[in-house]
C-alpha cells in the first residue's frame, strides 16, 4: 500500500486535485526510482514527499514561486518528518544542468481570464499554455539524459502544443493516461529526457 504524506496548508495554496491523483496514479504504476528528484512548482510539496515516501527518489528539492506554496511545502515537509528534503522559493532557481534524475510537475495550466486577478497556482497563461512549456523547458535543463519527467496538464492547455514542446526540448514520451473530468481531458505523461546532440 503506498504512504500518502501528511499536508500543511498555508493560505491560498493550490489543494491537491483530480490532476495531482492522476499524476500520482501514474507514479505508481511506473514506480520510478531516482536519487536525486525535482518537485517543479510545490504548492502543498504532495509530488515530492510522495517521492520520497515511496522510495522513488532519495532527495528532493522541492520549488516553487509563491510564498504559501513555500511555507505550505516546508510544513508539509516537517509533518512527514523525512530527510532528504530541500525547500526553495524562486521562479529561476540555478541548478547544475542534468543534476535531477525525476521532475514531477503539475504546472498551472489554464487560461487567465481578462480582467480577473492573477493566480499563479492555476493561471496558466492568456492560452494556458505557457506556463507548462515554461516547466517543460526547465525540466530538460534540469534533468539528466534519461531522466524521466512526469507532468499533467488539460485539454485547455492545448495538448498539441504540448507535445511540440516536449519534442522540441528532447523528450520523447514513453506512456500517457488520460481521464475525462467534468468538461475538460485530463493528461499525465511519463517522458525521457533523451540525449543532445
């Protein structure tokens, strides 16, 4: 039976969802294993201490840019009393490229309406795009050749463009699950990171 981590919620952090599930159902069907691992974009830090939890990866560094994410991912960290755990708070963390073995990444993926207030936990660009290709392209920088990321996004964020991203940043993708929920498609993808010419 897989361990689920204990969260701390600190303000408006993003609550995991039908998008996190999906993503940890495909952890679990893949059982990844890894030493070092990116948790890209935090919030609660559920994708990391999941991770860790079960034995997929040995250390996480775990970032994100909005300060309830932060403190929310370090509460969650000190509630699961487990080593191994690097908190940071940044949108341009500096890393030693290819240094992560996993990148788990459930990035903002919808569309920011006009005029409404901007909320980095789920507005993902005026296409709802651009955050996503944003993380895609930080995780081929981050990990190694043959490391696996492991992302979801929607049917909003235009999976098409999606796939040109992650083909065009090396990855070729080794296994997708899909799931029909209310009135959007949601995707999580387990992709490798292939080598660089």
């Amino acid at each position: 039976m897989p361990l689920m981590p204990r969260l701390c919620y600190v303000g408006n952090v993003y609550k995991p969802s039908d998008d996190t599930w999906l993503l940890i159902e495909t952890l679990e069907k893949h059982k990844p294993r890894g030493y070092t691992c990116l948790d890209l974009g935090s919030g609660t830090g559920i994708l990391g201490l999941y991770a860790l939890l079960n034995g997929y990866c040995r250390r996480v560094v775990f970032i994100d840019i909005d300060e309830d994410a932060v403190e929310s991912t370090r509460g969650s960290v000190e509630l699961n009393n487990v080593g191994g755990g690097i908190v940071v708070q940044t949108d341009a963390y500096v890393l030693r490229e290819g240094s992560f073995d996993l990148v788990l990444a459930n990035p903002p993926y919808l569309p920011s309406e006009e005029g409404a207030p901007h909320d980095v936990a789920v507005d993902g660009g005026l296409e709802g795009w651009e955050m996503v290709v944003y993380f895609i392209e930080y995780a081929s920088k981050a990990l190694r050749t043959g490391g696996l990321l492991y992302l979801v996004y929607s049917s909003f964020t235009k999976p098409e463009v999606v796939m040109t991203a992650l083909k065009a940043n090396g990855f070729k993708l080794n296994y997708a699950l899909h799931k029909h929920f209310f009135f959007e498609e949601l995707y999580s993808v387990e992709c490798v990171k292939l080598a660089t010419d």
